[in-house]
C-alpha cells in the first residue's frame, strides 16, 4: 500500500479474510485502501460490516470512529471511539 497499489494492496486483505474472517485488522486494511483514495463512504461500510460481524473489537471501533469523524458523522465517531476506550 506505501506504493499506492490499492488495488493490490485490496486484494491482499481481501484473501486474507477469505482464510480468516475474524482478522480484524485485513478489514482496517481493507477500509484503508479506500480511505486512502477519499472513498471514505466505502471505508465507513467495510468497517460497519466487520463491526456487525465482529462486536466489541477495540481496533474496528477505533477505526470506525476515526472514519466516521472525517464523513462529519460526530455521534457515530463518538459513540464508536467511547467504545474502544472502553475495550
């Protein structure tokens, strides 16, 4: 990903969750990629989908809250980043 493959770098992580869904950071992974190219309304739904599948992981949440605050979605941000604390 430093050398701005996304795609590649997307289909890494990609395969990665094929082999181990519970891989909590090839979603962060995955959700970066798009933030990286301002998609970050894909990022937001990649990381909402690990948070439904994956509850109470300090990093989706985390993740999910910085995401969130960039889209100006404050009480998702703050809600999510309250939780990660709290993990």
């Amino acid at each position: 990903m430093v050398k701005g493959n996304y795609a590649a770098a997307r289909g890494a992580f990609e395969a990665a969750l094929a082999v181990d869904p519970d891989l909590d950071v090839a979603y962060v992974g995955l959700a970066e990629t798009y933030a990286r190219e301002a998609n970050d309304a894909e990022a937001i739904r990649i990381l909402k989908f690990a948070r439904e599948q994956r509850p109470n992981q300090y990093l989706l949440e985390y993740y999910f809250g910085l995401v969130a605050s960039r889209l100006g979605r404050e009480q998702e941000a703050i809600t999510a980043l309250d939780n990660a604390a709290k993990l």
